[in-house]
C-alpha cells in the first residue's frame, strides 16, 4: 500500500487539507503534517536556528495518522518524511490551497515550497490550489482523476506537478489542459497602499492589483480560459 504524506500552508484546520487527505485515502495510508496556523506566502522558508515542535491532533478524516508543527510547510514536510513517519512516503500531495499557484506566484507560494521540500527528498509529489473563494464544484469534477492520472506520472529531478482549478462552474469548465508551462506573463500590476503615517514613519499594505493576461499553453492562461491547468514545474536546474 502507497504511504502518503499530506501539507498544505493554509494550515492543519483548513477545510482543503480535510478535502486532500480524504482523496489522499484513495490511494493509500496517510500521514497528515501541516502547520498550527496559516503560513502562506512563505515559499520555501525553513526552520534552521530554533526546535520545530510537532505534536498528534484530533483530525476530522477517520483513519490518518495526523500531527500538527509550529514550523512552516516546507518543515512540515522535511520533518514528515525524516521524523514523523516511520517509512519514507511513496508521494506527497500539497495542498488543497486557497488561492491559485501560478505564473510568478510559484515564488512566493509555500504550497509550492512545500511541494519542491518532497522533491528534494525525492519524492513524487503533486500540488493543487483552486481560486481563492470560488465554490468546489470543478475541483470535485477532476480532482480524484487527475491524481490517479499523476501519482505515477514520470517527473524529472525536483520537478512537481502542478495542477490549479478555475474559479468558475462546472458548466463552464472546458476540461483540462495538459503540460501548461509557467506563465512567464507581467502578473503583478500593483503596489503598495500608503495606510497611516506617523511623522516619518509610514505604514505599507500591498496592492495584489493583476494583469489578468497570460499566453497560449502557460498554467495563467488555462485559468484565464476556464480551463483546469496541469503541468511540470523545475524547483532549481
């Protein structure tokens, strides 16, 4: 029987992480590891200077082995596959994350630094994020089908699979669209907002303003079309 480690960075209470680790037991026996609270925007940030706690949680989905850290998704992982479970996974799942991980936001996504943290380990791992507050329907329609498709699909060396779902209707789905490639597309139009100011002393919040254009074959344009968006991503060469 596969072993299968599930993280996310929306943290180990978020109801993607419930939705993943009952898919996850489709496929396998599942250990869930994942932060205490919300770590998104991380990318692959690690604990290196101060203990990383980890400790068993209650877990809404019968049968997982699940334990929460005070570290980031990318720890959650790390320690996973070297502590916490007994044998090293055969595949990790991340996710399922609030908010797409696309384009330029690959960078910033610990999701995604998560997914590259089992890669490194050389572990076949598969991301999936869906729009920030779209209903699930589309991800429901596809989600088990396209992990059955990728949980032994080839990867190269630190490569993940990255598999985003549109925020529209089932009905307005037009299917999946196969090895999209990293949108390479301007993504960020925005800023910073000036909030207060007191003397010299100004407060900053940042402007997720976007350029909501992205070119045939690339994961932003599948979205952009309504499509689900699955392709490779290389962490480093």
């Amino acid at each position: 029987m596969r072993k299968i480690l599930v993280a996310n960075d929306d943290g180990i209470t978020s109801e993607g992480i419930v939705r993943l680790a009952e898919l996850a037991k489709k496929f396998g026996e599942v250990w869930v590891v994942a932060p205490n609270k919300q770590f998104s925007a991380m990318s692959h940030a690690a604990t290196f200077w101060e203990p990383l706690d980890v400790w068993p949680v209650d877990f809404p989905v019968e049968g997982v082995y699940a334990y929460a850290t005070s570290g980031t998704p990318a720890d959650c992982v790390c320690v996973g596959i070297n502590a916490v479970m007994p044998e090293k996974p055969d595949v990790v799942f991340c996710g399922i994350n609030r908010g797409f991980n696309i384009a330029s936001d690959i960078q910033y996504s610990a999701t995604c630094g998560a997914a590259f943290e089992a890669a490194s380990h050389h572990v076949h791992t598969i991301a999936f994020s869906e729009h920030h507050n779209a209903p699930h329907d589309v991800t429901d329609k596809y989600i088990e089908q396209l992990a059955a498709e990728l949980i032994d699909a080839p990867l190269g060396v630190n490569e993940i699979w990255n598999v985003n779902f549109p925020g529209c209707t089932v009905e307005e789905c037009k299917g999946i669209k196969y090895d999209c490639k990293v949108s390479q597309d301007d993504f960020y139009a925005g800023g910073y907002n000036v909030i207060s100011k007191d003397g010299d002393r100004v407060s900053y919040q940042i402007d997720f303003a976007r350029n909501w254009f992205g070119s045939e074959g690339t994961d932003l344009g599948a979205i952009i079309g309504n499509y689900v968006s699955v392709g490779k991503v290389k962490n480093y060469s």
